[in-house]
C-alpha cells in the first residue's frame, strides 16, 4: 500500500514539474518574442 501512495505521488510531483517547466518555457518564449517586437519596431 505504501509502494503505491510512493508511485502515486512521485507521478503527480512529476506532472507539477513538467507544468511547470512548461509554463517557464511558454513564458520565456513570450518575453523573447516582445523583445524582437520592440526591437522591429524600432
């Protein structure tokens, strides 16, 4: 029983990082991409 609650959460804590990573990444792609805005603006 204790095997499985192990499982279980090391599965969850996996899906919080690969959200997270995900997120960081999305948010990190929007920022490069008002960057370059700015600068064609120019």
């Amino acid at each position: 029983m204790n095997e499985i609650n192990r499982e279980r959460m090391y599965i969850s804590n996996k899906n919080k990082l690969k959200i997270k990573n995900l997120i960081l990444h999305y948010f990190i792609l929007s920022f490069i991409m008002i960057v370059r805005a700015k600068e064609l603006l120019r």
